[in-house]
C-alpha cells in the first residue's frame, strides 16, 4: 500500500472530518471510498466511448433496432 500527502484548505478538511465522523469511518477511508468512486466513473466513461467507437457511422442501424423493440 501506499501512503499519499495531499494538502486541502483548512476548511474542506474540516468538513471531511465532520463527514467521516458522521458515517463512523476516518477520513482516510472516505479519501479511499471517493478514489473508487471516481476510478469506476473514468473505467465506464471509458468503456462506453469504447462502444460508441464501434457504432459510429451506424446511427441508422441503430435507430431500426430501437423501433424494432419497440414494435414500431
């Protein structure tokens, strides 16, 4: 594991303790909790341009399967 120094204004880090206490955990772990958050949030922003890539230029064979689902 690795240790990590960060520096935040006085008053953020004071309402990250107040946070952390309230849902009985350290301030540590929150910062841990928000990193996987955010890293899950990049990894689906990721695969999904990934999909979007594969469909760009087929807009139309889209379009025919959404009104094929929908019974249209």
């Amino acid at each position: 594991m690795s240790a990590l120094t960060i520096r935040l204004p006085d008053e953020k880090y004071e309402r990250l303790k107040l946070l952390s206490k309230r849902r009985g955990t350290s301030v540590n772990r929150l910062i841990d909790e928000m990193a996987t958050v955010l890293l899950a949030e990049a990894d689906a922003e990721a695969r999904f341009l990934v999909r979007a890539g594969r469909g760009r230029g087929r807009e139309a064979e889209g379009v025919a399967l959404l009104r094929r689902a929908r019974g249209e």
